[in-house]
C-alpha cells in the first residue's frame, strides 16, 4: 500500500505535491543483535533527522516560514516570474514537511503505545494544517487569473514548467476552488476532519481488549497479526476458534467503531458539497481527472466474474475436502507451504522473479535492500499491515510490514518494494513537483510484483505439490487484490451514498450493508460459502476505508498488473519500455491518459475480463494437478 500518509496535493493545494524520494545512498539499517539473527531490521530514521530534537528544531522552523507564505496573498499574479517565486516556495515549505511527518509517523507506527510519539505525529500534521491555511488562498488566486493568462505566464517563464501540471489541474476544477475566505475556511476545518481515521488507528491498534486463546497447547493473544497468521490454519477447529473469538471484539465495539466511521463519511460528503461535486466518488475522481466509468466498470465486471470467483470456492472446498465451507475457510492453503523464508532469502526469492524487468531494476532494488529503509520486525504496539511512505523526497522511500516467515509475507515485501521502486524512478525522472502519482497507478507496479513473484513460484516449482501451492497463491491474489477490494469498493460506495441521502448510518446498518455483499460475493445462497452474520462486522477491521475510495484502485491495478506482468514475462520489450515509462512519468499527465499510453484502458470491459481469463486457466491447471493426485 502507497499511503496517502501526507497526500498533499488532493488535501488543500492541487499543486502537486511530491512524494518520490531518489535512491539514496546506502544508510546502515539499525539492527538488534537478534534481529540481525533471525535476518529481520527496523528502519535508521537517521537520514531523516539525526535526533528528535532536530526534527522539533526544523518544525519551529517550518511554523516560522508559514507567515511568508501567507503574505504571498494577492502577489502570485503579478507576473510569471512572481507566480514562479511563489510557487518555488510554496514547494520546498511543502517538500520539508514531507520528510517532518514521515519521521513523526513513522515512529508513531512502529509503537503505538507511546504516547509521545503519537503526540510529535499530532504535532505535525498540525504543522501541515497550518501550511495548508497559509497557502488556502492559491487555488482560488490562480483559478481567478484564467486559462489564458497561466498559459502565457508558462509559456513566458520558464520556472513554471514543473508547476505546469498543477496549474492545469487547477485550472480545470475551477469551478469546485471556493473563494479565498471559503477556502481558509475550509482549510481551518482539515485537521478536525481528519480525526476520524486518527480516533480509529488508535483504538484498534492499542486499545481494543484482545482475547487470549490456546492454540496447539500455548497462550495466544489474538490481536490483527495473531488473526492473521492463525486463520490460515490446517486445522478448521482451530479456524472455527480463532474467528468465534476474534469478531466479537469487534462487534463489542460496532456503535463506537460505527460512530467514529459515520464522522468520517460525514466529513467527505460534506466537502463534496462545500465543493460542489455531485458525490464524495466524483469529488475522489476529480483530482486526477479518473473518468467515472472506471468505478462502474469495475464493479459492473466484477460482479459478472462472480461465478468465476465461486468456481474458485467450490475448487477449494473439493481440494480441501470441506462438505460445507465457511468463511473461516476462506484463508487456508490448498497445499503446505515447503518452507518458511528468512528475510534475506525472501529478498532473493523477489530479485529473481523480477528479471523480465531488467537488470538495472533488479540492481536499484539489491541496493535499496541493504539500506535500512524497512521495519520487518512484529512487535508489540505496531501499527497493523503494511505500506510504503514515500513522502522524503530528499531521503528515500521507508516500509512498514510484520515478516513472519510465511509465503504471504514474502509477496507483502514484493509488493511494497514494488511501490518503493516506483518513487524511485519516478524521482530520478522528475522534478519535486511531479514525482508524486496517482493511487490510480500507484498499485500497478505493487500488484505487478506480486504477479511476477507467483509466476516464478510456479515456473521453478519442484514437485506437484509445489506445483499446487504456487497455483493456489496466485489464485489467491486475484481473489484478494481484485474480487475482494471490489467488494470494498461497493461497501464503500453505498456507505457515502447512504450519507448523501440523510439515511442513518450505525455501525449496526454498516454491518448490514457489508454483510449483503459479503453473502453476495461468497455465494451464500448458492451454498458456496457459508457467512455467519458475525462476520458482517468486518467492515470494522479495514483501516482502507479511512482512505476515501483508494480500495477499488487495487483491483483496477491488478487488472492492469496482470496485463504487464503477462506481456513482460513473455519478453516484450517494448511494453517493457512502456511500462517504466508510466512509472517514470509521475503526475506530469494525468493518470488515466498515462496507462492508455502504456496500452490499456481501464474505462472498458476487457482489462477485467482478461483478468478472469487468467483466473480460469489457473483453475485448469490445478484442477489437472488436483485429478491427477486423486487419481481420476
């Protein structure tokens, strides 16, 4: 996951901002002695700040400089070489924040049990809040001057070249910018809206009560990383346990959890109105110009696959020898894994199945390994799940996930390092100003990864049952990248649509509408797979959510991954070039016109209906391996 940790450029100024560091030199990760053993690090933050005095220091420093910004009201349109002047500083006030609240959330991700650190994260983002009314006035400023006096100023002087696609941006949501009051207003009420998804990481990453269960003769407190290692267990008493015990937590939780999320749909439909969009999905859309047809699109295909996605639970349920499936049943392998990996094997494993991308990328990634830009290590406090911030532009990318050994976390390193790789290039090509890209293909070179990992596994696969385990974990990402972040898409959508129609929204009415689509996707009716009403609460577990529609992005990417990684695989070098031409290109364009260029147009049908091509020769395949082991 590319976090919108510091999503500058959609929150308050839509010139953009960058958030894609250069491959820096090699820094020595800061390792303990036992995890150093057991091959696993936790990022050096010395590149970012040598002490956290220092970043208090440059903060006070930031706060100092805002007030220069602020008197820049009124100036921008002088002439093209004022607008260049105020846009220059406005960029580099906004490129040092980057690196202060990547230092700030970074360690208050890593434990977050302590309180200071939760608070220096506060602190910045309120520093950001206060960039952003200081700089309020400059969409409206810029919209005020026109189309044809910006293209003069453009075409005049040539600093405002690497402003050009911000300024156009600008420009063409004019009629959403507000006046400069308004938009101070507006601007004064961002930190209290983003106090939802603060509220929410908190008390389900340090306070929720997790319950204490015996798993194989051993105490286990089941918190996210615990469910998520023990849900995939062979035994199904023991997945029957761990999900009876784990979903009650939440459900105990349903009003406050339900509460916390209707502030946060509130607040985005409440900006789509101030803004005059006709919905929170439009308004999501706009900044990169995403043409609506994509969201329907998507969600059109993905529920004409369904029968493929049940044909892939029905193939399940016979290899598992499952008369009824559950949804607990969901998440275990069809085959054991051979294995567990270190994390430097893990590393190798991901270098080798990405050379069809080249030897200069596989070398960029060698290097990037060695550099401490990683937190690997499960722990206590941690913030659950994995993501990439690439908001030091100056320094280089950082990554949280939790290695445990497992396959899953051998494809969670390919796909963050897939999203590091990309500011990386991105960066080398771009200036600050566009080395920032949209979510839109923000998961194509992640999911890509992913895909070019599996095919690997399978190619290099050793036995039968080898065989089957690769072919059920690239079945498996289909149905978690596409199937089930299409799902959240529609939950998403009927959420900010129950909103905009003055319905009332619970916890207990969110649970309804997710546990339909569940139900849905799963085929309950058809006794595919069974779904408890319990599980309706799921909803609740996904942190996603606080990102305004950035879920269907996965699926729409992986659709894009597969076209890649299929047509790279086979060694088309010229799609090749294509492809790192997208990814270079940052937001200079925008996106949707980016991967039309590459090949592929996510508007239509066909991306989707590739994907389940691909999907039902997986499932011929496994199904021959699965006859031929039963003898038929």
């Amino acid at each position: 996951m590319k976090p919108t940790v510091i999503a500058l450029a959609a929150a308050l100024s839509l010139l953009t901002a960058a958030a894609a560091p250069a491959l820096a030199a090699a820094s020595s990760p800061a390792k303990t002695e036992a995890n150093a053993a057991a091959g696993q690090v936790v990022w050096d933050l010395a590149p970012l700040y040598p002490s956290d005095a220092a970043w208090e220091t440059e903060r006070l420093a930031i706060l100092a400089d805002l007030p220069k910004l602020k008197a820049l009201q009124g100036k921008l349109g002088a002439n093209a070489a004022s607008l260049a002047e105020g846009l220059d500083a406005i960029s580099s006030v906004r490129r040092r924040l980057g690196r202060l609240i990547t230092y700030s959330s970074l360690k208050a991700d890593e434990n977050t049990q302590i309180t200071e650190n939760q608070a220096r994260n506060q602190q910045a983002y309120s520093a950001y809040n206060q960039f952003g009314e200081a700089v309020s006035f400059v969409n409206a400023e810029v919209a005020a001057l026109g189309s044809e006096k910006v293209q003069g100023f453009v075409a005049a002087e040539p600093r405002l070249a690497k402003h050009k696609q911000g300024l156009t941006t600008i420009l063409r949501l004019a009629k959403h910018t507000l006046s400069l009051k308004e938009e101070a207003l507006m601007a004064g009420a961002a930190e209290a809206l983003q106090q939802p998804q603060s509220i929410y990481g908190l008390l389900t990453n340090a306070d929720l009560p997790w319950p204490t269960v015996k798993i194989g003769g051993k105490k286990v407190t089941l918190d996210q990383e615990q469910y998520v290692a023990y849900r995939a267990d062979p035994d199904p008493k023991v997945r029957e346990q761990v999900f009876k015990a784990f979903w009650p937590v939440y459900k105990a939780y349903e009003r406050t959890i339900g509460a916390i999320y209707a502030a946060n749909l509130r607040g985005t439909v409440f900006n789509a109105r101030s803004r005059g969009y006709a919905s929170s999905v439009a308004m999501a859309q706009a900044g990169d110009n995403i043409p609506n047809a994509v969201y329907t699109t998507l969600v059109q295909e993905a529920n004409a696959g369904l029968p493929t996605l049940h044909r892939y639970f029905k193939l399940r349920s016979q290899m598992l020898g499952l008369k009824s499936a559950g949804y607990q049943d969901v998440y275990v392998p069809l085959a054991k894994a051979t294995r567990k990996y270190s994390l430097a094997e893990a590393e190798q494993v991901t270098l080798a199945s990405l050379k069809p991308l080249g030897q200069d990328y596989t070398t960029k990634l060698a290097e990037a390994f060695k550099g401490g830009w990683m937190h690997s290590v499960p722990q206590r406090g941690k913030r659950s799940g994995a993501y990439m911030n690439p908001a030091a532009y100056d320094v280089h990318p950082y990554l949280l996930m939790s290695f445990n050994g497992e396959y899953n976390s051998v494809s969670t390193l390919a796909h963050e390092w897939g999203h590091a790789m990309h500011s990386v290039l991105s960066n080398a090509a771009q200036p600050f100003e566009t080395a920032d890209y949209s979510t839109f293909i923000a998961e194509i070179p992640s999911t890509a990864n992913e895909l070019f990992l599996v095919d690997y596994m399978v190619e290099k696969a050793a036995t039968r049952e080898e065989k089957i385990f690769a072919l059920s974990q690239e079945l498996e990402n289909i149905r978690g990248t596409f199937f089930r972040q299409a799902m959240f898409a529609e939950f998403e959508l009927k959420a900010h649509e129950a909103v905009e129609k003055g319905e009332p929204v619970t916890g207990e009415s969110l649970s309804k509408i997710y546990l339909d689509l569940l139900k849905r996707y799963h085929g309950d009716a058809q006794g595919v797979v069974k779904i408890d009403d319990l599980y309706g609460i799921e909803w609740a577990y996904i942190p996603h959510f606080y990102n305004d529609f950035y879920v269907y992005q996965y699926a729409t990417c992986v659709s894009a991954a597969a076209f890649f990684a299929e047509g790279i695989g086979k060694g088309d070098l010229a799609l090749r070039d294509k492809y790192f031409a997208m990814l270079k290109a940052g937001s200079s364009a925008d996106a949707y016109p980016l991967t039309r260029a590459a090949g592929l147009d996510l508007a239509s049908p066909e991306p989707y209906r590739a994907l389940m091509r691909r999907m039902n020769r997986t499932m011929d395949k496994l199904e021959a391996l699965n006859s031929e082991k039963s003898g038929k």
